[in-house]
C-alpha cells in the first residue's frame, strides 16, 4: 500500500513523480487539466507559439538543467538576451545598472542621486519591514520609486508599504562600482551575463520540458481531467480523495494545489480560524494579450518592463527572441501581461474591448502598425503568483502547522507552500520530498 498520490500535474507535481519513478516508487499524478505543465505551459495558434507569461530556465541548478539536457538534447538552446524597462518613452537596461542610470539621469542627477544613495545607506533605516521602506532604504527615494516601487504595485496589486521585502527579487543586483567598471570597458557579453539575460529555451517554447518529462515517467501513471474536490481525514490521517464523483483510497498523499484550495477540500474541514486564514491570503491572475504580427522582429529584448501607470501591464515580451521557432518565418507576435485579482476591471472586462485598448497603447508607443496585425488572442493565468503581502509568514506558518499534523500529507509547489519560487526550485523541493522518504 506504499503508493504516493500527487495532486496536480504543474511544474512541481512532475518532478515529484521525476524523482519517485527514479526511485522505483508507485506513484499516481491527478490534473485537473486536460494536458500537464500548470502555469508553465505553450499553447499554439497558427503556427504561433507562446508560453503562459514569459518563462525562461534559469541555470541555477546543475540537477534540474541536467535533467532537461538529457531530455531535450540540442532541442534546449542558451539564450543571451537582455531586458529593458520603458520608462518616460525611454528603453533602460534591466536590472539597472550604473551606466545606464547615467544615461537616463544624466551625469548630474546621477551624481546627486548616487551622494543621496550613499547617505541614505549610512543611516540606513536598519528597522525597515516592508519593501517600500526596504528598497528606499537602499537606493534613495528617486531610483526606488522611477524603477521599483510603482512596478512592484502594479504587479502585486498593493501599496508597496503593504508588500513583504520577499519580492525584492534581483532586480538590481548590476548596481555596483564592479559591474559599472565592467560594463564600461567590456562589451555586450558582460552586460547581458550579469543582467540576467543569459537562460536555457526549447526550441517550441518552455511547455516542452513537461511535455518531455510526462513522456520520460510513465505516463500511464498521470491521470488528466481528474480535479480532486474533496479530501478525506480521520485522526490525522489522509484516508482517501474524490475525483469525478469517485472515492479513491490514498495511503501518501503530495498536494502541489494552491494552498486555499487544498484547505477547502479538506472534510471534515478545520477549524473556523484556519478558513479565516485562508480566506485573508491572495492569489495575483494575469491576463495575456497576444498580437501575432506580419512583421520580421518588433526589437532585440527578451522582456520589456513597464512601471508606469499609464500601461495597465507590466511586461511584454517577443517569444521569437527566445527561439526562432516560436513564429513562422518572417513573422513575429507579442505576449503583453496584465497582473490582476479578478475583481479587477481588466478580470471581468470583455475580451474584445481589453484586446482593443491595449493594441491602441502598444500603436501608440511604435511597437508596430494596425496594418500588421494578423490576428490577436487572449489568454488567462489563474493563480500566477502568491501575493507577499507584508506579514504573510506568519499567517502561512500557522496554515502550515495545521497541515503538519496530517501524518501522510506533504506540501510542495509554488502556490501549495505560497512561495515565489521558480521551476528549479520546485526540483529541489521535489528532491527533498523524495530524498525523505
Ligand atoms: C507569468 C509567469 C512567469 C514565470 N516565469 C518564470 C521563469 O521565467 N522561470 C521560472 O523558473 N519560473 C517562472 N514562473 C514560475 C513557474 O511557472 C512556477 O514556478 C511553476 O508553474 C509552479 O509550478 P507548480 O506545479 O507549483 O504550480 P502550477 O504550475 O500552478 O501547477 C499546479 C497544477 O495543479 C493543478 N490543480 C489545481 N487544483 C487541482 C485539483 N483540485 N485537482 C487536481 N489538480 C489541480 C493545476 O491545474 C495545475 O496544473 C513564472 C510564472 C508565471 C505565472
């Protein structure tokens, strides 16, 4: 009876069953999808690919990128292209760097911005807790506010004194005397390593590597169409789930789902103080607006940033300038990102009218002509990110605990443990999961 049952069939849920079909363990994966991959998927529109928001492998661990060259072979490409951000109707490079600040400041701002950066960082404000007081704290007011603060507000969908320090990220990790001496001297290369613009890419977009790796375990292991609604429990114990109507017994079970979902098919449920928990943490969608173009390129970026409140996305990005493959020949597309929760206007918008003002924006700002639209295509991400809202820990700690005296139980995933976390992170999760048992 030692057959470990995963809920979901994304990212994290696969490479539990990577590493349990490695170990010779029986295993079962339910998605409640008609195909695997989750959030990190590619979907295909005449001859047109693009992934579910704009994905890259990052080479950060040597397990995971192994995993994906055996299984891909020359199909999984080192790509270096850099960012920008489009600020004041300029393109700056990301993460920010010294010499482009220079560029964008002028060398007179730059100096005076750069004099309040080192004061600001002598009296550093060592208490600050959220991340409006974080970054201010380290890159003065000016630079936090023009590159972080309004971005990181559109994109969470709160007050940036209201964000966790935790989504910091890295995006300004350039800012150095080091790089800025490297970047001045050396050429592009340097710049597009340390602006994080070097990543692994499949030829047919990111949804390859699962596709691939279902392929790799067995697939008859990975059951599709097969939404878990309720789970079983009695005396700390997972006794048995329910998918499609039918009850099925479980002796180890793995959730990968996010984690208000996981709670609310626990029967009998828990406590009225747990729902309450649950009820108060968020989860961010995004909307993506596609245009497919009859155009050879619309720039070099790998993403284009956009803080301003004028655009009511984030980030646009050119899926051809990740593989050549992902547009037919001589044509390209746009992926445009609009986070939302889906009480926004934009979530409950018809889809014409949102496809309309966002093409009316993206005219407006040169990215191309009317005349070169071949078709367009929206597309929605539910749960994309854990919002990290300050003060979350404590309320996932308690979430946690409670699950933890579930004997046969274990969490993983990026919204199952409300963790910003990327795909590699989900294999070493997975290896840890596996590695304990
Ligand atoms: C816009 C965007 C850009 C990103 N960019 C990158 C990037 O560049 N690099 C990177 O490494 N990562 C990136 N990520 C993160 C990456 O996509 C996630 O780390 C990954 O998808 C998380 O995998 P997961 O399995 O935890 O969750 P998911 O991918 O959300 O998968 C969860 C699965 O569970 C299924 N499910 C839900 N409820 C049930 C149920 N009741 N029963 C059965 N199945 C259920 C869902 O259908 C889904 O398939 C990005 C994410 C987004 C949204």
């Amino acid at each position: 009876m030692n057959k470990y049952t995963i809920i979901g069939g994304g990212p994290a849920g696969l490479s539990i069953a990577y590493y349990a079909n490695k170990k010779g363990l029986k295993y079962n994966v339910f998605e409640a999808g008609n195909k695997v991959g989750g959030n990190c998927i590619t979907i295909e529109e005449n001859g047109f690919y693009f992934d579910s928001g704009a994905h890259r492998l990052h080479n950060k661990d040597i397990e995971t990128t192994e995993i994906f060259k055996n299984l891909l072979k020359k199909e999984l490409k080192e790509i270096n292209v850099p960012s920008q951000i489009f600020i004041d109707n300029k393109y700056v490079d990301f993460p920010i760097t010294p010499l482009n600040l220079v560029k964008f400041l002028g060398i007179n701002n730059f100096i005076s911005e750069g004099i309040k950066i080192i004061f600001t960082n002598l009296i550093k404000n060592k208490n600050a807790c959220n991340f409006k007081e974080h970054v201010i704290s380290i890159y003065g007011k000016k630079i936090a506010e023009l590159f972080l603060i309004n971005y990181s507000e559109k994109l969470w969908g709160l007050k940036a004194d209201k964000l966790s320090i935790e989504i910091s990220g890295k995006r300004l990790k350039g800012l150095n005397i080091k790089t800025f001496l490297l970047e001045s001297f050396f050429a592009n290369k340097i710049k597009t390593k340390h602006l994080d613009g070097s990543f692994l890419y499949p030829y047919y977009g990111i949804g390859t590597l699962f596709e691939e790796l279902a392929r790799h375990i067995n697939e008859n292991n990975i059951k599709t169409n097969s939404r878990v609604t309720k789970i079983v429990h009695k005396k700390n114990i997972i006794k048995s789930i329910i998918i499609n109507n039918k009850e099925l017994p479980v002796s180890n079970l793995i959730s990968t789902i996010p984690l208000d979902r996981l709670i609310l098919c626990l029967s009998p449920p828990p406590q009225k103080k747990i729902i309450d928990i649950v009820d108060s943490i968020k989860f961010r969608h995004v909307i993506l607006i596609v245009f497919f173009l009859d155009k050879k390129s619309v720039n070099k970026n790998g993403s284009m940033y956009f803080p301003s409140n004028d655009f009511p996305f984030t980030r646009i990005y050119e899926p051809r300038n990740r593989s050549k493959f992902m547009s037919p020949k001589d044509k390209t597309s746009l992926v445009v990102e609009i986070p939302c929760f889906s009480l926004d206007e934009s979530w409950q918008m018809n889809e014409e009218n949102l496809i309309n003002e966002i093409q009316a924006k993206l005219i407006k700002i040169n990215l191309f002509k009317k005349s070169e639209i071949i078709g367009s295509k929206s597309y929605r991400i539910n749960n994309a990110y854990p919002v990290l809202e300050f003060g979350f820990n404590e309320k996932i700690d308690k979430i946690h605990a409670y699950l933890s005296k579930f004997k046969n139980l274990k969490i993983s995933g990026r919204n199952g443990l409300f963790a910003y976390t990327h795909i590699h992170d989900q294999f070493i999760n997975a290896r840890k999961i596996i590695g304990d048992i």
